[in-house]
C-alpha cells in the first residue's frame, strides 16, 4: 500500500481506488508517509480529508454489507451442524471452533483485498487440510496429542488469516503490525459487541418470562449459536469501514494497562516467594504461569505494534522496557520449571510442547528488549522494535505446524 501510495501520487483517480478498496490500511499508511510529503497539494488534500473527524457511521457498500451478513448466517449454520446431523458436540466443538470464526474472516479479506485466483486456491487448500487432518485425528479425549492439536490449530488459522489480510503484501513487515493492530482493534470491537448482545439477551430473556413464555433454551440454541460466529465478523467489518469507532480507544487501553500489568507483575512475582507456591511441583500453577506469560507477551507486542506509526514518549518506551524484562524473567522461571519436570518426570507431549513454546517466547522477547534499549539509547527507531516483532512471527507458525501435524505422529497419538 505505501509503495502504491507513492508511486500514484500524481494520480488522483487511482489514489480514490486505492482509497476505496482498503480504507483504514490506506489511512495508515498516508499518515506515517505524510510528514515527508506535506506541501504537495494533493497529499495536503488528502491529509486534511483523512483526518477530518466525522460523527456518521458508515456502513460501507451494500456488497460488502451483505458479504458479511451472508458468511455471518453461513458462519451460524456451521456451528449448527451437530443439530443438523448426528455429530457428537464433544468430538465436533473441539476440533472446528476454529472453523467457525476464521475462514470467513479470511474470505471477507481475501475479497476485500482482490487476491489472485491462485492465493485464493491455495487458502481455501490450507483450510480443507486442516479440517479434514483435524477431524481425522483418532477419537481419545485422553490424548494429549489430541489436545495440543485443537489447542494449536486455531493459532494457525490465525496466521492463514493474516495472510489473507496482507493480501500482496505479506513481506511488508508493516503489513504483519497492521494485522496485529487490527487484532486489538478487532478485541475491543468484539467486546463492545458481547456485552451489548449479553444485555439484549438478558431484556429479551426477561421481558418473554414476564408474559409467561420461557425462551431461554430457543434463545441460547438458535439466537446465541448464530450470533457468537458473527460477532468477530461485524466486528472486523465495523473496524474497516469505520476505523474512528476504535483507533483512539486500543492506544488508550494499551496505555492505562501496560503500567498497571508492570506493577501487578512485580507484586505477584514477590508474592510467589512468600506464598509456598512453586510452578516447579505445582502443574496447574505452571499451567496458569504460562497463560499470564502469554498474555503479558500479547500486550506488549499490541503496544508496540499500536505505536508503529507513531512516537511513543520516553516514560512509555521506559514502561515497556521494564514490562519486557519483568516478563522475561517470568519467562525463565517457566522455562526452568518445566525443564526440572522433565528432567525428574521424562518427556511427554504437553512438556515438549511448553518448553519449545517457551523457548521461542523467551527468544522473541529477548530481541524486544533489546530493541527497546536501543531505542531508549536513540541507537534504533522504535519503528525497528516492530519490525523485530513482525519478522519473526513466522517462527510461531512453523512451531504450531510441527505441535499439529507431527506431534501426533512422534508420539504415536497418545
């Protein structure tokens, strides 16, 4: 999109269709690039277009608009098909969730974008493969094999998702921060959708059983079961056509919380020690250890990515650096944990999946922090703490391929 921007600069029909076609990616972009192109005429136009703040909402073009509502209610009948056929809802839940939320994000993208014939092919192939690997996977709810590949499958539609959201421009590494802005603009708009459905949904619920009608069970099997699926697709479908409903609100939120983590790290770091638990005897606390690790993980890299475009302040770069190593240290407390497990108890699946995670967790956060030294030591842009971020997120996906497709196999589906 940048190169397109510049190389059309001169081309006002062409910028209108660039316009068009990717409204919030073209607003991005046009921002970062016009502080080297203000005084040309047509930028300044375009900048005083793009940053002027309007209250309408837009509800894009009527073929969008029934895009999204047709793969909603397509989306809604996939989630019904253990209603529809004879599916045990154990064995099918687990191994589609995925299937119900991500291959119509990517064909919304994937339409948006224009993709070529031959992008498309092979999407569409990446997904059939999985749904056909995952449903095939033998039947034992005591696997951990089983486990690992429903755990991690979504994480790689995930990244077949943001493929489709880069479109042509998948090596851009500004491409790959943009999807993970949108990740975070996606979260909030997704939240803001729930709990006004769960509202609704208490009203309705309530004002039918004040006239005697108990809808619940209808409600939550037909209304709910359409309505979850859809919700990520409105979602995304709002955060592009409307990019003004969130763009203030995820910086915001990355702001507030980014010391506020920092702080609650530090505390409950020293209040492990005082506590008698231990992630090195205590599996469900390793188990939970990770998942806070994870997150903290996820919310530095949406700050950092949130601030791509735009110069952070020396104290919120500081807070950063600080939150990185706080959670570098979480990381190796994890690590050292579940290496004294195998060490004492042997390997299993779910070990070797956790210390490999671990491993390339630990390693991604490693380069962060130095980035975000230099940063601080004005040795590197803050731009290039992205950047370290961007590159290496195909390491997770080759991960998450071996943990889905061989795992099963070198562990002989146990």
């Amino acid at each position: 999109m940048r190169d397109q921007i510049l190389s059309n600069l001169q081309n006002p029909r062409q910028l209108e269709k660039l316009y068009r076609g990717n409204a919030a990616p073209f607003k991005r972009e046009f921002s970062g690039l016009y502080p080297e192109l203000k005084g040309n005429l047509l930028a300044d136009y375009w900048h005083e277009r793009l940053t002027y703040e309007s209250d309408d909402i837009s509800w894009g073009t009527r073929r969008e608009f029934w895009f999204v509502a047709i793969a909603a209610l397509l989306a809604g009948l996939c989630a019904k098909l253990p209603t529809f056929f004879p599916l045990d809802e154990e064995f099918f839940y687990p191994r589609n969730i995925g299937f119900l939320v991500f291959p119509f994000l990517a064909a919304y993208f994937a339409w948006k974008n224009q993709v070529s014939p031959g992008k498309l092919a092979f999407l569409g192939a990446v997904f059939l493969v999985c749904l056909v690997y995952i449903n095939l996977l033998p039947h034992n709810p005591a696997s951990d094999t089983l486990v690992l590949a429903c755990l991690h499958l979504p994480l790689l539609l995930w990244v077949v998702l943001g493929v489709a959201y880069a479109g042509d421009e998948l090596q851009d590494y500004r491409k790959r921060l943009s999807f993970l802005r949108f990740n975070g603009d996606l979260a909030v708009m997704s939240a803001m959708l729930v709990i006004a459905g769960g509202i609704m949904t208490g009203i309705t619920i309530g004002l039918f059983a004040l006239i005697g009608f108990k809808i619940e069970k209808f409600y939550f099997e037909y209304v709910v079961v359409f309505g979850l699926p859809a919700v990520p697709l409105v979602a995304a479908f709002l955060t592009q056509t409307n990019p003004q409903l969130v763009n203030k609100v995820s910086p915001v939120i990355a702001r507030i919380f980014s010391p506020l983590v920092l702080v609650m790290l530090v505390i409950y770091l020293g209040a492990i020690v005082f506590s008698g638990k231990d992630p090195y005897n205590d599996r469900d606390f390793l188990l939970l250890f990770n998942v806070l690790l994870i997150g903290v993980m996820a919310l530095i890299f949406f700050s950092v990515a949130e601030s791509s475009a735009k110069e952070k302040s020396g104290s919120a770069v500081w807070v950063l650096l600080l939150l990185s190593i706080v959670t570098v240290v979480v990381n190796g407390i994890a690590l050292s944990a579940i290496s004294f497990r195998i060490s004492e108890w042997g390997i299993t699946p779910n070990r070797v999946a956790v210390l490999g995670g671990n491993v390339l967790i630990l390693v991604h956060l490693l380069l962060v922090t130095v980035m975000l030294l230099k940063t601080l030591t004005r040795k590197a842009a803050l731009t290039e703490v992205g950047r370290a971020i961007a590159l290496y997120l195909p390491v997770y996906f080759v991960w998450t391929i071996v943990v889905v497709f061989l795992f099963p196999l070198l562990f002989g589906f146990r």
